[in-house]
C-alpha cells in the first residue's frame, strides 16, 4: 500500500477524524484502528506497544477523574 491509499484508507474512518462520533467511540476503538493503520505503515512492534501504553494511560486518568 502506498502512502496515497493508506492516507484515503484512514480518512474513510470517521471515528478517527469526525469530532462529533468522539463521544459514540471509545478509547479501546480507536487504539485498534491506529494499530491497524500502524500495521499498514510497517510501523515496528515496540511503536505500537507504547501507542496501547499510552492509550491505557489516558483512559486510566479520564476513568480515574472525578469532576
């Protein structure tokens, strides 16, 4: 895949680009797709494991936090 289609194959994806899906899409789905997208880009293993460290960070500091 070449960097024109995976650009158009990551816009297809409304829950990465579209604000107003945020709120319907959760943290879990949006690492997948990013790990897809990832996987297409032959992005190395140890990128893609910091990206689902991260992601468990930011759920764990939106779940943990009480308004």
């Amino acid at each position: 895949m070449n960097n024109f289609e995976l650009i158009k194959a990551v816009r297809a994806r409304k829950p990465l680009w579209d604000k107003s899906t945020w709120d319907k899409v959760d943290v879990v789905t949006r690492e997948e797709l990013w790990i897809e997208v990832a996987t297409r880009m032959d992005v190395p293993s140890f990128v893609k494991s910091e990206v689902r460290g991260k992601n468990a960070d930011i759920q764990g500091g939106i779940m943990g936090t009480s308004c």
